[in-house]
C-alpha cells in the first residue's frame, strides 16, 4: 500500500472516528458536515474529498465487508465445504474490528435508526466474487448438489441479520456481534451444502 493511500485511509478513519462522536453526543440529524469537518481536524472541502454523506459514514463498514470475506474465503483450507468455509469467513470478518470501536460504531448508528433497512453486508461486485470462490469449492466435489448464488445469498442474508440484530439490540442486554453472526449463520449450516 502506498503511502498517498495510506494516509487517505487514515484520513476517512479520523473522520468515521469523529462522526461517530458526534453522532453518539448529538445524535445523527443534529450533526453537519462542517462539524464532523472540524471534529476531525481538517476542512469541509478535504471531509467531501473522501465522503459521500453522512449515510455514508454509517453504513461503508458494513458494505466494506465484502472484500475482506472473499480474502478470508480464499485463505479458508482447500478442503473446507462450501458451507462451512464461507460461514467461518463471514465469522472472521465481524471479528476484525475491536469491541471499542464497534460499540462506537453501534451507538453513532442508534441515533439514525431509518437507516437500519439499508444495512448490506456486501456490494454486488462482492456478491459475485463470492459466489465465483463458492462455485470453485463446490465443482471439487460432483456429489455436491450445488448452488453457489443461494449457499452465498443464505448466508450473507443470516448474517445481515445476525447485523441487524446486534445493531437494534440493548447496550445492556446485548450479544457481541461475533455471538449474533455465529447464531444467525448456523441457522443456514446444513448437510446439503456439505461434501
């Protein structure tokens, strides 16, 4: 990774990091853009270089999942099943991120609960990179009764809702996120997909 690259990352993490902040204070609508601008120590016009809208903010690390989960599927042992290869990438990735910036993350997206219906794990470029991996592990195996696009539609799906269940839950009641996920994707785990 360049160093210009670099340095932009870090840049739209000091702003995540201080919308967040905001968002949790003051909640979602009360918060502008020069705010979050300032918060993070640059100029409204560098916030726009990087962000599209506050939604934006909100929503990126979730839709940012996808490539991490087709890199971890790719990792996954050669003789995994489909299922369980792709479930366990899923898994990996809700762990990536630490608990304090999760929490941070959960409690900026509580103030913006319209939101929550536009939750998606994974863009379509994704969809289809995962579903290519998932066909490439099936085709090992000819007894394998195989549907890559419904085994990866199944389990993005169970974990957009172990998501959305973590994310609506109460602070004081809740289950990490790992523990949502996990519940929610053994939910599609199955002798079909197994070889």
């Amino acid at each position: 990774m360049s160093l210009r690259e670099r340095q932009r990352r870090q840049i739209r993490a000091d702003i995540q990091r201080a919308a967040f902040e905001l968002f949790s204070r003051s909640g979602f609508e009360a918060v502008t853009t020069e705010q979050i601008a300032a918060a993070a120590g640059i100029s409204p016009s560098t916030y726009f270089r990087h962000v599209r809208s506050k939604e934006d903010l909100l929503l990126d690390p979730v839709r940012e999942g996808g490539a991490g989960i087709a890199a971890l599927l790719e990792d996954r042992p050669t003789g995994e099943s489909a299922d369980v290869a792709l479930a366990q990438s899923i898994l990996a990735r809700s762990t990536t991120i630490g608990a304090e910036e999760l929490e941070q993350w959960r409690a900026a997206f509580r103030t913006a609960p319209h939101l929550l219906d536009r939750v998606a794990l994974i863009t379509p470029e994704h969809r289809g990179r995962l579903v290519a991996l998932v066909a490439q592990r099936m085709s090992r195996d000819p007894e394998v009764d195989s549907n890559p696009g419904l085994l990866v539609h199944l389990m993005l799906a169970a974990a957009e809702f172990g998501y959305l269940q973590w994310l609506r839950s109460p602070q004081d009641r809740a289950a990490s996120l790992p523990v949502c996920v996990e519940g929610a994707l053994s939910a599609v785990l199955d002798e079909r997909w197994r070889s």
